[in-house]
C-alpha cells in the first residue's frame, strides 16, 4: 500500500521493541526497527503495508529495542539506514549495511519529499535523537526515550499535527513498584524516560490548532499504568478535539492520516 497521504502507524511500543512506520507520496520510513525483521514485516502485513514498498530506516540511538531488526530489514529489502555515526558505532548489531547515511543533530536532511530534522534528547544513549517529519504543510513530532524536556525539543515540536511522545510511567507508582532501585533511578532520571505528568505538561504547552493527535508512546505494559497515563494526558487536553491514541507493545495500532 502506498500512502498518497501523511501518515503514521505504531507498530510496536514499549522496551521490548520500538517501529513507528511514517509515509506519504513516495517515501515509507520505518523510525527504528527493535523487533526481529520477522515480526515487523507481520505487523507491516497485518495493516496492509507492504514491506517491499518501504524506501528507508532512520535510527534514533543504539538500545536493542530500537535496533535489533534494522540490519536484516536492510539487507532483505535493500534499505538504506539513517542513523549518527556515534550511534553506528555504538551498535555491534547491525551487520553490514550496504546504503548507509550519517546524519548529525541539528542538521535536517531529505528523504524523497520527506523533510526530517534531528535534534538531540536527554537519554542513556551515546547520540540520542529526537525528530520531525514533515511533508508538505504537515508536521510529525517524534519524541521518545527522553528523561527530560528541553526548549530544545520543546522547539522542535511545536506546532505539530502529530505528536508521538513518550508517556513512561508514574512517579509514585515507580517509586513503591517492584523494580530495583538502581531501574527506578535510571527510569526517573535525568537521562532516562519521560513521566506521563511531564508528558502532560509538553502537550499542554504544544497544543494549537494544528495538533490534531497525540500518540503516547513507551508506556508501561499494566494497564493500570496505562489508564494512568490516558488519565494525565487528557487533563492537558482539555476537552479538546485533538484525538488521544497509545501504542502498544503488543500490536499494530491504526493508520492515522492528515
């Protein structure tokens, strides 16, 4: 299938494995590849997406659940791959790309039609980077694995049609959960993942006219901390029109289209 449109669709959320695939006219771009190569083309199939139709992948950092089906989605489909050279070198993983491009935060580059601007984020990475995506008058903002928001990425996103943001976890819920202390200090830090009252206030901020979805994205997998953070979102909505999606771990959301 060939989107005429701009269009966005999750395809895997969460820190088992990350894809976001972005198209419009004559580009199809996978925003990393963290599941095996298998998994995505059945996620691609299971919403009517070719992988043969797919003209490249951008990688945003090295974590394996970003990275682990990029080399071999490569190789099958002759794919280019986007990625900074500090994250290449940072990914023992990825094998021979034969069409490879550095690409540097801060410097925006085309693909096709497709107008991506990297910028840098606050995460546990070597070369961590933010993007958007735009495409004609419209504008995707993608901004996950991030411990903090910075003008930076506040200025990047703004005005925005389509966030993609991360929304982890709760505090209090962190704090007197299960995991082991050094796991919740690395999720609450300053290099670590966004809490849903944080991504809260960066929509609250980034709402206009143009926003019309917000895609919460690296959720916990309990859906009780998945409500929680519908519920925190929300609030900074207002009763607005912007239509509120999450991407799951587990399954493919929905074609979202301008």
């Amino acid at each position: 299938m060939i989107n005429k449109s701009f269009c966005v669709c999750p395809l895997a959320s969460g820190s088992k494995g990350n894809s976001l695939f972005v198209s419009c006219a004559n580009s199809s771009i996978l925003i990393d590849a963290g599941l095996s190569g298998i998994e995505i083309e059945r996620r691609l199939n299971a919403v009517n997406i070719s992988p043969e139709n797919l003209t490249a992948i951008i990688i945003t950092h090295e974590h394996s659940d970003h990275v682990k089906g990029a080399g071999i989605l490569s190789r099958r489909f002759k794919l280019p791959v986007y990625i900074t050279q500090k994250t290449y070198e940072a990914c023992s993983s990825l094998g021979k790309i034969e069409h490879l491009h550095f690409f540097e935060c801060g410097a925006p580059f085309k693909i096709d039609q497709m107008l991506i601007s990297p910028f840098s984020i606050s995460h546990d990475a070597i070369d961590p980077a933010g993007l958007t995506l735009e495409y004609k008058h419209h504008k995707i903002g993608i901004a996950t694995d991030l411990g903090i928001v910075t003008s930076l990425v506040k200025e990047h996103l703004k005005n925005s049609n389509i966030l993609y943001l991360e929304s982890n976890h709760d505090p209090e819920m962190l704090i007197n959960g299960s995991y082991p202390w050094h796991l919740k200090q690395r999720i609450k830090g300053r290099t670590g993942h966004l809490s849903n009252m944080d991504a809260g206030t960066l929509v609250s901020e980034l709402k206009t006219d143009y926003l019309k979805h917000v895609i919460l994205a690296h959720l916990s997998e309990e859906k009780k901390k998945k409500k929680k953070a519908l519920l925190e979102v929300s609030k900074s909505l207002n009763a607005s029109n912007i239509a509120l999606h999450v991407a799951s771990p587990h399954q493919p959301g929905k074609i979202i289209k301008l």
